[in-house]
C-alpha cells in the first residue's frame, strides 16, 4: 500500500507549489484532517470556506474560483489545481476528495480569495493526498 503525502497549505500565498506530481488519467485521493481552521483577518474558516455577510456576497463574483464554476467553491475553500491556472481547479474542501487528473502537473493548492486579498490571511491547512489508481 502506498503511503500518503502529507502537504501544509499556507492562507497567505496565492498558488501553493506542493511538489506533488499529478498524473493524467490517475486517480487521487485527498483528504483534510477535521479540526484545522484559517483566517482571512479575523474570520475564522475550515476548509470548506464560507460566506459570512453581505460584503463578501456582494464580492463573491470576483473571487479567483467562482461559486458558478464549482459549486462549492466560497471565500477560504481549499482548492487544488494543476500549476498555476484555474482552468483545471477542484474544490478539496473539507473532504474527502477523489479527483481524477484531466492532465499531468504539480499539484497547486490555496485558499479560494480575492485576487489583490491574501496580505490579510494567516494560517495553514494539512491535507493528505495519495493516488488511488
């Protein structure tokens, strides 16, 4: 049995470089140990973000992954990607999460924010990832 990776997601950087390679056409397994919570100033989130009042629902529609797009996507869910685009962005949220990769590349998380917003944000989220086939 293959061991998982463990990887520390920081809130305060736009594309997490995880050093994970992603394969196309395998499967992965990813998962966020309960308990875990980062912040954007002083709102507290987990991994499945959130939306806390009506300025974040009025600027909903400016965050990097859009709630239309993927429909769990909120302010401060943990989104992975494949490098540094959103083209191929999953929702890793709470978890767990089965993704299969549509291409090959590193896998990138961060915290779903606005684009000119993560000078504000503290903490870190721990997930585990392992291919599963």
């Amino acid at each position: 049995m293959i061991s998982p990776v463990e990887i520390r997601v920081s809130s305060r950087r736009r594309w997490v470089h995880t050093g994970f390679p992603l394969v196309a056409g395998a499967t992965y397994r990813i998962e966020v140990p309960p308990g875990q919570h980062w912040w954007d100033l002083y709102i507290r989130y987990g991994p499945e973000g959130g939306v806390t009042g009506p300025l974040q629902r009025g600027l909903a529609d400016k965050l990097r992954v859009k709630g239309h797009a993927l429909r769990t996507a909120e302010y401060f869910t943990l989104i992975g990607t494949i490098g540094e685009s959103i083209e191929h962005a999953f929702v890793i949220g709470a978890g767990p999460c089965v993704f299969t990769a549509p291409i090959s590349g590193e896998l990138v998380c961060f915290a779903n924010d606005l684009d000119p917003a993560y000078w504000n944000n503290f903490g870190s989220m721990k997930l585990s990832i392992v291919q599963t086939v």
